[in-house]
C-alpha cells in the first residue's frame, strides 16, 4: 500500500510539441531523448482507506495547485475506484520552468503508484500510462537516449542506446528560476491551432527523428548537434509564429546560445537545446563539459548552473 519511486527528467533532442488526441494526451509527433542522472524527483504513494481525499505534499509544503494532475494519474495506473492517497514528493531543481520537472515527478508518480498497488506492468505500459499524464513522461521510464513513437492509437517506446554506451554531459544554465507564465499543454494547443508553421512542423518531424536517431546509433556527435540545433529552433519558431506569440527566451537565453556557438567555434563538442523556458541545456562530450561550465556560468543572467550525466530509467526504491 506504500511504495517510493524515483525518476530522473529527460531532456528532448528532438522535441515533443503538439498533440493529436487532448483526451488521451497523445502527442501529434515522435521524439528523441536524453534522461539525465543527477536531477531528480522522488515520489511516495501511500494509499491509506482513512483518508477523506488525495493530499500532496511537494518538498514537504502542501501543493493543492499540481494536486488534480497527480489524482488524474493515480486513476488511470489504479483505476478510479482506489483507495485515497498521501503523496509525498521531493525534487532537488526548479519546478516548472523548463527543466522537465513534469516529466521526472509523473514518471514517478506512476511508478510508484503501480508499486504501492501491487500491480506488474511492463514498462510500455508504464510509459503509456505516465504519457497520459504528460507526454514527456513516458520517456523518463527508459533511461539514456529514448525514442518515444506513434503507434496507431498508442505510443511505443524504444530505448536507442544506454548512458553507459554514450555518456554525454549535460549543463543547464538556469536563467530564471520561477514557475513559467503559460503550461505546455496550453501552448501546444495554441500552437495547433494558430501557428502557420505547426502543419510543416509536424509533417517534417520523421525527418529530424531519423537524422537524429542514425546519428545516435553510429554516436555521430556533429550530426546530432546539428539536427537537435536545428529541431529545438524550429519548435520556437513555431511558438513565436503562435497567435499569441509565446517567448520563453530571456536575454540570457540568447547570450547563452551566443556562448555555445563561441564553444563551438573554439572547438568544443557541444550543442543547445531549449524547452518550454528560458533554460539552456548545453549537451557536451564529457572532455569539454568543464569548459561549457564555466563559459556558461559566467554568461550574464545565469543564476546557477547544473551539471549532470546521463542516466537511468524510473524505478522503485523501496518496493514493500
Ligand atoms: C517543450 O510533456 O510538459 O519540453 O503532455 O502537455 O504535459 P504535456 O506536455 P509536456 O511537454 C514537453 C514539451 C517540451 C518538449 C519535449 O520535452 O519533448
């Protein structure tokens, strides 16, 4: 009746924006990822017969705002008719400001929720169930680089290559701290259905996955930078096109990616990508990660810098 699970956030090289079914939250493109190992959520589901309601507690403050979300999801992994449960959740990074903190908390959330109710499924269909919840979630059930694609009325999962097999560096400039103004479900929607270029987008979407998951496979490093560069420009191209407009970049976004195409420049294997905020992701070969940490970290605006490699998939922690 208790379980605690952990998961860590993944951050999409070629990115998920769109969606092709609201109910199910299915997404209307396939994406690629990279789960990272050193940020992470952890989530404790106790189901207890006593309790009147779901209560969420997120890094030991009551949080009735993501509350709704996280009873949504304890339905769809035990089904409405379960018991009500005190959920406990701690995350060591900013919460919702573009670092994927939806994408680590629901993965554990549906870990451990099929732990504390003593279900046993498969790890697709973890994913698909976390999915439900947020898209990007179904990735964090794989660790390393992972393809998440459309499968008729589903999504199927691939794990392309494991952290150990390519160990890449991830550093993230963190250039604002506070929670965004619009949610990514909203802002895809807006996308959908205003921006001119959301059709192309979509259309040209198995290109860019096949590009950047070859690339993936030979762990051809210029290529991936080049097609994850290119993805990440083109879904904020979309956003900007969008009716309203959205911008997540600040101006230290912009000096940040200035930075990274100085790096380049000097001979530095790393690239940028950019979600749903003002963050930067700098994704680097292990040799030039201390580099890209202090040109990032001297960049003006960067309030903090993290630092972390690639890693493994959602899982129990302490089964009982
Ligand atoms: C820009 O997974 O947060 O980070 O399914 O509506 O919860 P919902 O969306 P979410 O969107 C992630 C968008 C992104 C790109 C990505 O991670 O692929």
């Amino acid at each position: 009746m208790r379980a605690t699970a952990i998961a860590q956030p993944n951050i999409a090289l070629i990115k998920y924006w769109g969606k092709r079914n609201i109910t199910r939250n299915l997404p209307a493109v396939g994406s690629i990822s990279i789960t990272l190992r050193d940020l992470f959520t952890t989530m404790t589901v106790q189901l207890d017969p006593d309790l009147a309601g779901d209560v969420l507690y997120v890094n030991d403050e009551r949080d009735d705002g993501m509350l709704p979300r996280i009873s949504a999801c304890l339905d769809e992994v035990i089904g409405s008719r379960r018991m009500h449960a005190r959920v406990n959740s701690t995350c060591n990074f900013p919460i919702a400001a573009g670092l994927a903190s939806s994408a680590s908390a629901f993965a554990a959330t549906t870990v451990a929720a099929a732990g504390a109710a003593d279900l046993k499924l498969d790890t697709q269909r973890l994913a698909a169930l976390a999915g439900r919840a947020s898209g990007s979630a179904a990735r964090s059930l794989y660790g390393g680089f992972v393809e998440l694609a459309n499968n008729g009325d589903d999504i199927e999962m691939t794990a392309l290559c494991d952290a150990d097999s390519w160990p890449l560096t991830v550093v993230v400039a963190v250039t604002q701290s506070a929670p965004k103004a619009v949610g990514s479900s909203e802002a895809m929607e807006i996308s959908r259905k205003t921006s001119p270029f959301y059709a192309n987008w979509v259309e040209r979407q198995p290109e860019d996955l096949s590009i950047a998951r070859n690339a993936i496979l030979a762990r051809d490093f210029k290529q991936l930078a080049t097609i994850a560069e290119h993805n990440c420009l083109k879904m904020h191209s979309v956003m900007w096109a969008s009716r309203p407009p959205m911008m997540f970049w600040n101006a230290a976004t912009m000096a940040c990616l200035q930075k990274v195409r100085k790096l380049q420049g000097e001979g530095c294997s790393v690239f940028f990508t950019i979600d749903a905020g003002p963050q930067v992701k700098a994704v680097c070969l292990p040799e030039d990660a201390e580099a890209v940490r202090v040109a990032l970290a001297a960049t003006p605006g960067v309030t903090e810098v993290l630092v972390s490699g690639l890693g493994a998939a959602a899982r129990l922690v302490d089964p009982q």
